[in-house]
C-alpha cells in the first residue's frame, strides 16, 4: 500500500500550487481519505483475525494439516505447504507451487488458521485449474513491479524540472501508477474467489463445522476488505495526480 512515497511526494508539489487553498494543496485530502480507508481496513482484518484467533476449531487440524487435506481433495499432490516469517503473510507462489502459511496460520487450529488456509488453497486451486483473472495476475506480476517503482520518481522529476520534457515524464509516471491501479483492480476478483474456493472446500470436508463457518466468513471478509480499501486508496492516489498534472500542463 505504496503510502510513504506519496505522503513525501505530497510535500513537493503541495504548497503554492493553483489548487491551494491558502497555501494547502486540497487533492491531499485524497490521499488522507484513501490511507484512512486502509487503517480502518487494516483494523478490522486484525480484530477479526484475534477474535477468531482464539476460537479452536473442534476438527484439532493445524492450518498446514488443513491445507495438505484440502489441496488433496482437489487432486492436487505437487504443491509444498510450508512456514513463513511474519504476521499475515500468507501466500501462494505460482511460480514454484509453494504454499506458505505464517507461523500463527501454519501450526494454530484456530478458526482464523483453518480460514486462511483455506483461502490460500483456494489461490492454488485456481492455478491448478487455470483461472484466467490469477493467470492474468500472474503474467503482469514483473511489469507492475517495475512501474510501481519508478512511476513516483517520474512523476516528482516531471514537476521539479522545468523543461519540454517534464510533460513527457509526468505523463508517463500517471500511465505507470494507472498501470498500478489496473493490477490491484484485477487482484479484487482473484481474492474474492480464492476465498470463496477455500469457504466451499472447508465446508465440503467437513473440517469445519457449519457454526465455525460463520469465523471463516468474518475473516476472509475483512481480508477482502484490505484489497478494497487498497484499490480505492489508490484510485483516489491516481484522480489526484491526474488534477496535479492537468494542472501544470496549463501553466
Ligand atoms: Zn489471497
């Protein structure tokens, strides 16, 4: 959630500019809200995974018991389950059919566990079965990264230089940001799904009882939330910098 360049680069480009508003620059307020939504997102996905935290699941089977039974019973045997360092770092690698599951999902039999689990068996159903929006995802991974990276510094350079060329670069900086953006729109879908794969599994092998589903909705709801909150964030990141260089093309 790309905030830190942003908060910096809005001190640049804030003070003084045709958009100020006695010196302060109003399309900031953009950037507030969108990080705002994401503190809230982020929030209510750790309140919701520390509730469920504490629930135990009656089936006693760990996160990484939990994924190996599930990706089994979707025919699936070449895919790794293993540990990773961090909190709520869980995911699957496509490239090398890997699982990975954080220590408070891989070796907890808490609701929240099993839920995660499940929902990254979800993301490796999909791959498994060729889902086009993860393929899609997938094959853009590199060209995002690369965009990610270099989109703000083209943009801070296009307004700091004053030459022919800074038209060029800002334009370029918004195509990459907006290139971004496109990525975490397409991200939506394949999360939603995977969630919906891993709810479903959960429930047709009976490692969860009907009751304890209610934990695993509450959970991959409030996960989704983050990727939602992410997207607005950055949509409204995007409308800005769009206002800020419409702005300087007519100087
Ligand atoms: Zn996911």
């Amino acid at each position: 959630m790309q905030m830190t360049p942003l908060l910096a680069a809005g001190y640049y480009y804030g003070g003084g500019y045709r958009y100020g508003f006695y010196g302060m620059d109003w399309t900031y307020l953009l950037v507030l809200a969108g990080f705002v939504l994401c503190l809230i997102a982020q929030g209510l996905v750790s309140s919701a995974f520390n509730k469920y935290s504490r629930v135990s699941a009656m089936s006693g089977r760990t996160g990484a018991e939990t994924a190996e039974e599930l990706l089994r019973s979707q025919g699936i045997f070449d895919v790794d389950v293993q540990r990773v360092d961090g909190n709520l770092t869980d995911h699957y690698d496509p490239k090398n059919k890997v699982l990975r599951l954080s220590a408070s999902v891989y070796g907890s039999s808490s609701v929240a566990a099993v839920s995660v689990a499940a929902h990254e068996c979800g993301h490796a159903v999909q791959h498994h079965l060729g889902y086009a929006p993860l393929s899609i995802r997938t094959a853009i991974v590199p060209v995002v990264n690369i965009a990610q990276t270099i989109s703000w510094p083209l943009i801070l350079i296009g307004f700091l230089i004053n030459s022919r060329m800074s038209t060029l670069l800002l334009e370029i900086g918004v195509l990459m940001f907006a290139a971004v953006v496109l990525f975490q729109l397409i991200t939506l879908p394949v999360e939603f799904d995977a969630s919906r794969r891993g709810r479903r599994m959960l429930e047709e092998t009976h490692i969860l009882y009907e009751n304890e589903i209610a934990g695993t909705k509450a959970v991959l709801r409030a996960a989704a939330l983050t990727y939602v909150a992410g997207a607005l964030s950055s949509i409204l990141q995007l409308i800005r910098i769009i206002l800020l260089t419409g702005g300087r093309r007519r100087d």
